[in-house]
C-alpha cells in the first residue's frame, strides 16, 4: 500500500495536526435606522391594508343603506333633455323630496296618528353643465296644480285631477307621481330623486354636531310639541327638526315662510359639511355620510355617482348655489293655496336653457354663503331689500 496520505483518512498527518478553532462569524449590532425602517414599513404596509378594507367594508356599508328603487318605468311622455355646449358634463336635475310619514324608527315625531305619507318639502336641484353655478327651487306643498294621470308601481293608473294640492301625488302615487307632475308641469327633465324622512334629516344634523341658525323670538307651538328659544346658536337633533317644520307660531305662519326658512337651513347647513370643522373630521364625515345614506330612497345606484354629484356643489363655491322659490300668489278661489306666476314659465325656461337666474327671478334669493343673522353674505355684500323682508316673513334674523 502507498504511503500517500489518503484525504480524509484519519491515519494520516491530519490527525497529528492541532485543530484550527474556527471562530464564529461575528454579528454587528442591529443598525437603529434599519430598525426604524422596517418597523415603520411593516406599521405602513399593515394600516394601508386595514384602510383599504376598512374603505371597502365603508363603501359597501354606505351602498347597501340605499334604499334603490328605479321608478323610470312609471314615467311617460317625458320632456326631451337639450344636449348643453356650455361644458364637459351635462347639466342635472334633482327632484329632492321630504317626505312626513311616521312610520318607521323615530318618525313619529310628534304623536300623530294616520297612515300614508305626503311631501311637505319639495325642491328641484339644477346643477349647470359647466358646473359654474347651481340652484334650489323650492315648489310650495300649497300649490294648486292640474295633476296628470300617473302609474303604480304594479302599472295601474291612477286618475288625473285638477286644482288639487302640489303635495297630494306624492300621498297617492309616491315620487313616480311627483316626478311624472313635475315634469309635465314644467317641461324639465329629471334625472334623479331622492327622497328623506324625518328621522334621516335629523340624523344628518347630528352627524355634524348641529347648525347654527339666528332665532328672533322663542318659537312657541305646544299642538306639535315645539319650544325653541329665541337666539343665536347651533342646533342639532329634534330640535333642529322643530324648527324646520314650524309654521304656525313663526312669521306670517304660512307654508311659504318655512319654505324660506327651510333653505336658510339648509344652506347654513351646506356651508357646515364643507367646512374645516367637519371636512377634517373624519367620524363626522363617516357619521354624516351613515346618516345620509340610512334614510334615502332614491334612484342613484350608488355612493360613488352621489359623491360625484356632491363634489360637483362643493367645487361650485357657495356663493354661487342660490336658493328660489317658484314665483307664486295666494289663489284668488282659495287663501289657503297658492298658484304660480305666469314668471314662473320665465324660471322652468332658464333651467331648461341650463343658464343662470335673471335679477327678477332672485327676489329674496337665499345663498349658501348668507350669513347666519341675515346680515349679507360672506363676501360682505349688503343684503337687499327684498332678501331682508324674505328673511322677516320666514321668522329669521335680519
């Protein structure tokens, strides 16, 4: 056998050799700014992935509050839209409905008893193409109009009457009705409707922690349950119900003045949501967008073509969404009622036309941007005449 030593073979000369000791590898300390990165890394990666469910599990949630129903097939003989060159949308018509049933989770808000529903608040939205300007027209529930014949919902038709109140289609054909007599009236194609209870409006108002309105005198009506003291200050819940929805004791006592009243209201309310206090309050935003979406019949299809239309009023600035009521006069058969004005043509034609509202048409105009105690709006403008005697008659501070 070769004396050669075989690798590895333990009778060779690596036996006889000492071991190297190897020593172990020998690790640094953990750099701190790695550490920093890779926890604030991994937090990051974590929350973008619980925000991205949250936002879906929101969506869905706000989606499915919707109470979507389509009442399109219920429409005939509907005007044709007029294509607009004034920008890149078109131009939006909604009918928006305040509907006084009492059925329902805190909708009997003041004891009273009897079934049906009626809409003691009717106001048509137009939106300009160009989305430079938007408006509210309010349609007193007063109103005597000739009522064309509308479809239920299991296609029956129900009769056309004439000189009936405004508000009696929506009591016998729900907003089909409204929508098919608005339209025929007017000449305006809608495009959509929303309709909202008691107890969604007044849930709205307490997402956003209240109101701010200026009261002139303590509102007084123990029929209905309402006692509002006079001054300035934010109002939220029952009581900011109440006030929209007093008449008798507030004013000249007509439906006409809560009209004003109503989109005082609501504009102070429009410049509330889009403000810091609520815009960087994200449970406000949640809770405002729960309430809203909780107690809406409509036939937008979902939040998203509701946010578009919403961010669409937002980028418009509030000085620019002025709130009207159709031009009316006490009807000479009935002191009770109203009838429109023949300029009331002259203000269907301007939305049909998708332009904004001439001076004679913004007779006691109320803005989004009108300051609170009636004083002018934001931008320092005195108030007219004319808005100042609107704003007495509806029992708000001059």
């Amino acid at each position: 056998m070769s004396d050669a030593t075989v690798p590895g073979d333990p009778s060779g000369d690596e036996l006889s050799r000492p071991a190297r000791r190897v020593k172990p590898k020998r690790r640094g300390r953990p750099h701190p700014s790695r550490t920093v990165g890779t926890v604030v890394m991994s937090t990051t990666l974590v929350l973008a992935m619980l925000t991205a469910l949250s936002v879906v599990f929101l969506y869905r949630h706000l989606n499915d509050n919707l109470d979507f129903q389509d009442v399109s097939s219920q429409l005939d003989d509907r005007p044709t839209k007029q294509a607009s060159e004034e920008g890149p949308y078109e131009p939006v018509n909604i009918l928006v409905m305040g509907s006084d049933s009492r059925e329902g989770d805190g909708n009997n808000i003041d004891n009273l008893t009897g079934s049906g529903e009626r809409s003691d608040t009717t106001m048509m939205f137009h939106l300009s193409a160009d989305r430079s300007f938007a408006y509210g027209i309010s349609i007193p529930r007063d109103s005597l109009v000739d009522r064309p014949e509308c479809t239920t919902e299991d296609g029956d038709t129900i009769p056309a009457a004439d000189n009936v109140m405004w508000n009696e289609a929506f009591s016998v054909g729900g907003p089909a009705c409204t929508m098919q007599q608005f339209e025929q009236l007017t000449g305006i194609r809608l495009d959509n409707y929303v309709v909202l209870d008691f107890n969604g409006f007044q849930d709205m108002v307490e997402a956003i922690d209240g109101v701010e309105v200026c009261i002139p005198e303590d509102i007084v009506d123990p029929a209905h349950g309402i006692n509002i003291p006079a001054g300035t200050r934010e109002i939220e819940g029952k009581q900011a119900l109440n006030y929209v929805r007093a008449r008798y004791t507030l004013g000249d006592g007509s439906d006409l003045s809560r009209i004003k009243r109503q989109q005082a209201f609501i504009a102070a309310m429009a410049g509330k949501v889009v403000s810091s206090d609520v815009l960087t309050r994200v449970d406000r935003v949640i809770g405002f967008l729960d309430a809203a979406t909780s107690s809406l019949q409509t036939d937008f299809e979902s939040v998203t073509q509701i946010g578009k239309i919403g961010n669409s009023f937002r980028s418009i600035g509030l000085d620019k969404i002025k709130f009207v009521t159709v031009p009316w006069q006490y009807a000479p058969s009935d002191p009770n009622r109203v009838e429109w004005l023949p300029e009331a043509d002259r203000l269907w034609k301007r939305v049909i036309d998708d332009v904004p509202l001439t001076r004679g048409l913004q007779q006691g105009v109320i803005k989004a941007s009108d300051k609170v105690s009636g004083g002018g709006s934001t931008g320092g403008k005195k108030a007219s005449a004319a808005q100042t005697e609107a704003r007495q008659q509806a029992g708000l501070c001059v």
